[in-house]
C-alpha cells in the first residue's frame, strides 16, 4: 500500500513502543524505511522488541523512560537526537488504564492513568517539540486516544478524564504550533486485541458482547492503526492538522442512534416490520 521509503530519512519516536500497539507502530514505521526510536518502562523487553524489529539494529533505538517523569522523557529526546539527528515524529502512545468503579479508586490509582496518558503526553510533547522548534524543520505529533475522549465512559474515569485533555491538547497545539510547521493530529482506537489492553479491559465475560456492538463484527487488527498512522504523518497527509481520525469499525456510533441497535434484527424481519408500519 505504501512505498517502501515513504518515512525514509524520517525519524519517529514511539513511546510505549516496546509491546502492543506502540509495537504495531513501530514494526510498520521501519517497513517504510524510517528510523525507530522506542521507549518503554520494562527495558528487557524494549530491547527484546528493538532485536525483533531490526536485528541489524542500525535503524532502531531502545531506551527506558517512564512518560511520567520529565527528566527521564528529555533524557530520552536528547539520547535520539544525538544518535539521529533530530525528531521528525512522535507518537504519543504510552498509556495506562484499568477497569474500576470510581468510588473505589484511591488518588493515587487516579494519579497512576493521569499522569502516564496526560501528562506522559505532555512531558514527550514539550521535550521533542521544542528540538522540533529549535531545529526548523517542522514536524509531525500523533496523539493515540480513545473514542471514549469524547463521549465518556462509565468503569474507565481516570482514563476518560486522560484522553479527554490528550485530545484538547491535540487541538491546541495544532493551532498553536503550526507556526513552526509542526502538525498535531490524533487517532482514537476502539478495541485492538493487545496484551496490556485485553488482560486489564476485556475479561473473558464481555468478549463477545463488546465485539457485537462493533458494526463490522470484529476487533481491529493492529496493522490496521499502524497503516493510518503513517499515512497521518505522511506528505500525503501534510494539509489535515488537528484531527481526530476514528477507526473502530462504527462502534461509537453504533453506541448512541436510538434505532441503531435494530441492526441486530433479521433485516428481512425488520424491512417486513417497516412495510407494517407504513400499512403495506
Ligand atoms: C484499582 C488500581 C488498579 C485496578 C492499579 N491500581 N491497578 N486500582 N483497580 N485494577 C492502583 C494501585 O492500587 C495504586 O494505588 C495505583 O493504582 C498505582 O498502581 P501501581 O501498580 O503501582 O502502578 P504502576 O505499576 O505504575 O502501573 C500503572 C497502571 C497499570 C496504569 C496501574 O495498569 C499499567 O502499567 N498499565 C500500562 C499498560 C496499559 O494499561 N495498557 C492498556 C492501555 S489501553 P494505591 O493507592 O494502592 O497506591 C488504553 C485505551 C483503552 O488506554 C481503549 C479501549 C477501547
């Protein structure tokens, strides 16, 4: 679908690149010949994902960092800039979230999903933005979210609160730093078969329901969202700054029009009620 040099010369940084979708991310970004830098808190398996990756290890970086603390995030900005040259992309995919009911989260379970996803987005925005900036050659900053940035979602507050100001923040600097040639734009998943995500969000018992609201009866395929994001921070792309994009096979919006759900009828069943109603 891609040319194999469309990211050639480009260099991206993927934070939570060591497992799951940042993985995902990565893999497809050195398909189309960028230079990978990815960064993680378990440093046995980034480096295990970077041999994976690239076993040359030429065109990859592993570093640890935890999002959560600025210093550890610049630490790492300045380590790939040294090695490569300068940032070209960031990926803000680090996150973290669990199932809870509000009312017995403690401040600091709270603290532990703020910081990581907004926070942890903000510290790898200003820390590569401003060499972004510095450098003058504009550049590229893809937020993941979530579709519940907007809608809200009952069991997942502190990460809704989270994705929420990830997706204002996507907005703002969009406008903001444009001025620099930096171009800020998001992509909000729905449910992506992960490790991290499945054993925290999707125990066994809701499987197949969560998989019955989604229109297109079936999870995503992670190569799915890597495709699009290299297209969002592709030339092909260079006019689309501020953006949402959705890939979820129509399931937030399967969620909310009130006659949306008679899509689980027989359709011949629901056109014979329709002809009903109408007296034919
Ligand atoms: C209630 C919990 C909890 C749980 C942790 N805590 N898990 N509270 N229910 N299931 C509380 C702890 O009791 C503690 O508070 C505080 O959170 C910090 O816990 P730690 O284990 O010390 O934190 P840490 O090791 O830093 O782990 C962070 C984490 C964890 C966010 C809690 O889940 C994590 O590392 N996640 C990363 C991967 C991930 O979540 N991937 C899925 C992302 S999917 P106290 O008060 O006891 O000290 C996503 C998009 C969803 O984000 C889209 C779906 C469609």
């Amino acid at each position: 679908m891609f040319q194999a040099d469309l990211l050639g010369q480009r260099t991206v940084l993927v934070t939570g690149g060591g497992s799951g979708l940042g993985r995902a991310l990565a893999k497809r970004f050195l398909e189309v010949g960028a230079r990978v830098a990815i960064c993680g808190r378990n440093e046995e398996r980034l480096a295990a994902t970077a041999r994976e990756l690239d076993p040359s290890g030429e065109r990859v970086l592993a570093r640890r960092a935890d999002v959560r603390e600025f210093g550890e995030v610049e630490a790492l900005a300045q380590a790939v800039v040294e090695r490569f040259g300068g940032i070209d992309v960031l990926v803000n995919n680090a996150a973290g979230n669990f199932l809870a009911a509000t009312e017995e989260l403690s401040p600091n379970g709270f603290n532990a999903v703020v910081q990581t996803v907004l926070h942890g987005t903000f510290h790898a925005t200003l820390a590569v933005g401003r060499r972004m900036i510095e450098r003058g050659r504009g550049g590229d900053i893809l937020n993941i979210v979530t579709t519940y940035a907007w809608t809200g979602s009952a069991f997942v507050v502190p990460s809704a609160a989270a994705k929420a100001g990830v997706l204002a923040l996507t907005r703002s600097l969009a406008v903001e730093w444009a001025a620099y040639g930096i171009r800020v734009n998001a992509i909000a998943p729905g449910p992506f078969p992960t490790e991290g995500a499945w054993s925290r969000l999707m125990p066994p018992e809701i499987e197949a329901e969560a998989r019955a609201r989604i229109p297109l009866d079936r999870f995503g395929d992670p190569p799915e969202l890597a495709n699009l994001a290299v297209f969002l921070v592709s030339d092909a792309a260079r006019f689309i700054n501020g953006e949402c994009v959705t890939i979820d096979g129509g399931e937030w919006l399967a969620s909310g029009g009130l006659f949306n759900r008679l899509t689980r009828m027989p359709r011949a069943q629901l056109k014979s009620m329709f002809r009903r109603l109408r007296g034919r």
